[in-house]
C-alpha cells in the first residue's frame, strides 16, 4: 500500500532546501538560493513554511552592517524528511 507523502515536502523547492540543509550543519540565504535557483521572495516563503512547520531554524543576524540568514535543519526536520523518503520507497516498487 502507499504511504501518504508529506505535503510540506512534497514541494521541488521545500524538497531542495531540506535535502541541502541535510547535508550541511547549516547555510546561509544568498548560499541556498545559489543552490536552489530560486528567487529570493519564494525562497523566502518557502523557509517561512518550513520554520512555521518547525523543520527548520532560522537565525537572523549581521555581518558587518549587513543582514544575515542563517537556516538548519531541526532534529524535527530530519525525522520529516526521513519519513517523507521511507514514504516515497512504497511508490517505487522494485
């Protein structure tokens, strides 16, 4: 049977972030929207969901005089994105 797929993480780009913040203790905004392609204002919402949905933590702050996002992934954020991939396994039959 198939197992419903989290529709949080069922997004390309919400998918992109999890996976680049699974692989890095933690990334900037300018470094994930490299990363990504996307622009800025989606990036920007799609981290909002993802922080809302407490899969991500968001720390704002500044280098100098200019400001700085930092996001990681939550220990949440890996159990979701865990289960999401166990889900998306019953979809591929092998």
């Amino acid at each position: 049977m198939f197992k419903e797929l989290n529709p949080l993480l069922h997004s390309e780009l919400r998918l992109a972030v999890m996976s680049l913040l699974l692989s890095v203790e933690e990334a900037d905004f300018v470094y994930i929207r490299q990363q990504t392609g996307a622009t800025a204002g989606n990036l920007s919402v799609q981290i909002d969901k993802l922080s809302k949905a407490g899969y991500v933590e968001v720390i704002k702050t500044f280098k100098g005089k200019m400001p700085c996002t930092v996001c990681k992934i939550t220990p949440c954020g890996v159990d979701a994105f865990e289960e999401y991939v166990e889900a998306l396994k019953t979809y591929i039959k092998m």
